[in-house]
C-alpha cells in the first residue's frame, strides 16, 4: 500500500463499524500536482480514505478470515469540500448490509463538521485463487493483519 490513508483508528466493532482520522500534511507526495498554488487532497484519494476503512472493518469483523476484500463498486459518491494542508478527515465506515461475501458500507468522510465525501461501498471477501498448496492465502491474512498491527495496534482497539 504506498499510499496509506488512515493516520489512526479512534473507534472500531470489527465487522459493524470503524472511525478513523487522517490529517493531511504539507509534504504528502501527491500535492506536487494537485495543486502547486492551490494544494488539496485529490479526491479519489478522499475515496480510497474510505476504502481502506472499509477493508479494516471488514478484516477485522471476520479476523482476518478473508485474504483478499475487494472494491466492486462505488454508488452515490458525493464531495462537498476540498481537505487542505493541516486539515483532518474524520472517516466513518458502517455495515449496512452483508449477503454471503458481499458486504454494502455506507462510508464518508467530514472535517469540522462539514461532508467532504461521502459514498455507498460494495466490497467482496474473496481467496487469492492461488492452489492452496502454495500457501498463499495465508500468507496474505498473516501480512494484513501484521500491517494492521504495525498502523494501529492489536484489537481490539475501542468499542
């Protein structure tokens, strides 16, 4: 993950729901381009803040049963403000609904209060559709929940 989107999580119930933060600095790689004399967080960066989100949500609601959690989609996606320098993402992912390895989140993101994106997410729990001699399911459970650990501790983190 070169771009990693959650700074911390202040609040999580594996599976159900998570909030998390993200304060966006003046060095960050991207604002070379977007833009020199007007920097702010480029809005698909804004999604992907809620997509990872919903991925830890998840992880964590099955214990890392899951290698793999897909985006599928992305419904209603909406943004109301830019995020400057300094500025902090307050993100909140929810279940909304789950049928088989199909799960529906509602996702957004404010600063101050105010909706700078928000979306409807669908995302699917799936294999590496590796031969599982290879191993190499487990080998990405145990590298996503070492890197979950690494960024925010172990669980549970705050209910």
């Amino acid at each position: 993950m070169r771009y990693c989107q959650l700074d911390r999580i202040v609040a999580l119930e594996p599976g159900k729901r998570l909030v998390a933060q993200r304060t966006m600095g003046a060095a960050e790689d991207f604002l070379r381009d977007h833009f020199p004399n007007f920097p702010v967080m480029p809005g698909v960066m804004m999604l992907e803040a809620l997509h990872q989100a919903a991925i830890w949500m998840i992880r964590t609601g099955d214990d890392f049963g899951s290698p793999l959690v897909m985006l599928r989609e992305a419904r209603s996606v909406k943004f109301g403000d830019f995020l400057a320098p300094g500025e902090t993402l307050d993100i909140s992912v929810e279940l909304v609904k789950e049928q088989g390895s199909i799960s529906t989140v509602k996702a957004t993101a404010e600063k101050n209060g105010k909706t700078t994106v928000s979306a409807r997410l669908i995302l699917e729990k799936c294999s590496t559709d590796q031969p599982e001699w290879l191993g190499t399911d487990d080998i990405v459970r145990d590298l996503a929940r070492k890197k979950f650990t690494e960024l925010y501790g172990s669980l549970p983190l705050s209910h």
